[in-house]
C-alpha cells in the first residue's frame, strides 16, 4: 500500500466445486493481514510488495464512514480514510489522514479500535509493551489525535526480547451486564492484552477530568503455551465476559470472566477466571476472531485450515465446523 492508498485491483472471482470464491487480491508478494468491515461489505488486504509492509490493518466502525488504521515497519500508525469523489480503482480512494511515530521510537506490533455509536478510540502497543489510548481532536475529520494515557501493563522490554504482544478490545456499548450491576461505570473501556504466555485484563475508566486512566484488573498467567493471538467476544448480553486465546501448541483457550459484587466500589474489576478445555485442532494456532454476535470462535493456523467453535451445554467449546484450503480438496 503506497502513500496515496492504491487499492488491490481487479476483483476477478472463481467459484470450485466446494461453493467457495477463489478472489485475486491483486498483490505480488506475500499478503501480511487482512480484516473485514463490521458490515462485511469490505475487505482491506495488506501484502509486502510495496515500500511500506504492512503488519496490521483495522477497520473503524462503520457509524464513522470507511476508514482503517495500519501499522508497518516504518514504526508509523496510519489512519486511511475514503475519499467517494475519487473513482473505485484509481488508487486515490482511501487516502492518509492522519500519521503518528511512536513517542518512545519503538515500532508498534498491535492495534485495535472502539467505536460507540460518535465516539471513537484507538489502543496501540509497542514492541515494548509501552500501550497508548487515544482519541481523536477533531472527531469530524481524524486528523488531529490526542493521548490519554500510557502504561507498560507488563514493565518496560528490552530490546532483543520477543513477547508477541496481541491486544484486543471489548467491542460493545457497556461492559457486560454483570459488571455493570457490580458496579462498573458504563463508558469503562476493557481490553485484553498477551504477552508470551500471560494475558493481562485493563480497565480505562474516565476520571473526574473527563480523561481516561487504565487499570489492571486481572492476570491470567500459568498458560503451558506461548500466545499467538486474544479476542474478547463482542456484546454485553452475558453475565460474563468471554476471553479467547490461539496458542502456539496449537490449542485454543477460552476463559470465562466474573465480576463480583463490591458495594461502593465503582472500579470493581475482573476477579474470577474459569477456562474451559484446550481443544487442539491446529500445531500452531496463529490468529484467532469472535462472531460480532459473540456466539462463536474462529480459529486458524499453520495448517491452512478454518475452524469453527461453539459451547455445549456444558459450557465447554466444541468444534462445529472447519473448512480447508481449496488446493486440499
């Protein structure tokens, strides 16, 4: 992806005997990431045959109109936004808004947006450990972003040290509804971050200046596996959240999150954990997704193949569905 946003061309499409599309994403190397719009109307594909590669990409909630933010090895966010007076194709559709280095000159390796309905903010962390809430100054345009807060949640690393860190948000107007009658205040930001083989559980609340402060809330350490990927499951219908991990024994992990109930404690956290069993399907699981409805888990891996998970009864994850690649079958 160039400075001016050129898009992958061509949307050429072949349908195989298993009903899947094969699309030609137009790039000519490798593609590094990829990530669908909440609305599954748009696909943003990222690959290594520019002078930027790109590492991350994530799509802003729709409510704001189309626009992504990406991570590279230049050490640079960037923020792309549609511009609809320019033709599909062209290569000047999405253009950079909005550029940022990070203030400690380490390269960032994870991003993730929230968007409640206006409101928008984007979480950042660096390769060493340092993460950063934002939110726009200018909130019509994006052009203008401003710092919250800033922490080290896992101390600061040196440099030459690998720990992986993979965060994600918990997409949902309000924290679940059992942390709201435990107390929690509604405009509570919850996040997950891994580190190797521990995932830390924040809370940013806002402060009586209107600013937000993160807090930690839980650490779930002990894993038997390093840590490739975390999702919290979108909604707030549940009177738990919902954790999942894809780890690098090729299991995936889900965890269960209670809060009790402290009267007169509004920064009740997180301060149960019950896991349900590994389930092992991959020898490295790489990346793993929740429904928006939160309903199932999607994981893939090494093995080039797709799968799908559900609770029983039980409460525990059971493989429903998994799909290969197409020269398999």
């Amino acid at each position: 992806m160039q400075e001016d946003s050129q898009t992958s061309s061509g949307a050429a499409s072949i349908r195989n005997k298993t009903g899947f599309r094969n699309f030609d994403h137009g790039a000519a190397d490798i593609v590094l990431a990829a990530d669908f719009i909440s609305s599954g109307s748009h696909l943003a594909v990222c690959s290594a045959d520019h002078k930027i590669r790109l590492y991350a990409v994530k799509w802003i909630g729709p409510s704001l109109g189309l626009a992504f933010g990406t991570i590279a090895d230049d050490n640079k966010f960037k923020l792309w936004r549609e511009d609809p007076s320019q033709a599909c194709q062209s290569g000047r559709r999405f253009r950079c808004v909005y550029s940022q280095s990070p203030s400690n000159h380490v390269s960032y390796v994870s991003l993730d947006f929230k968007t409640v309905k206006h409101e928008l903010w984007l979480m950042l962390v660096s390769r060493d450990g340092l993460l950063s809430l934002l939110e726009p100054s200018e909130p019509e345009s994006l052009r203008q972003w401003k710092e919250v807060d800033s922490v080290y949640p896992f101390g600061q690393q040196s440099r030459g040290s690998e720990p992986a860190f993979r965060l994600s948000l918990h997409q949902a107007e309000t924290p679940s509804y059992g942390a709201l009658s435990a107390g929690l205040d509604p405009k509570t930001i919850s996040l997950c971050l891994s580190a190797n083989s521990s995932i830390k559980i924040l809370r940013a609340t806002r402060s009586d200046d209107g600013n937000y402060q993160f807090h930690e809330m839980l650490d779930i350490n002990g894993i038997s596996s390093a840590i490739n990927d975390v999702s919290w499951a979108p909604g707030s219908i549940r009177p738990h959240d919902l954790i999942a991990a894809a780890c690098n024994d090729g299991c995936v992990r889900a965890y269960a999150l209670t809060t009790p109930y402290k009267p007169h404690s509004a920064s009740t956290g997180i301060g149960q954990v019950q896991s349900s069993p590994p389930e092992e399907r991959h020898s490295s699981s790489l990346a793993i997704r929740q429904t928006p409805s939160g309903s199932a888990i999607v994981s893939t891996g090494d093995n080039g193949k797709l799968h799908l998970w559900k609770q029983d009864l039980k409460g525990d994850f059971i493989e429903f569905a998994e799909t290969g690649p197409a020269w398999n079958r």
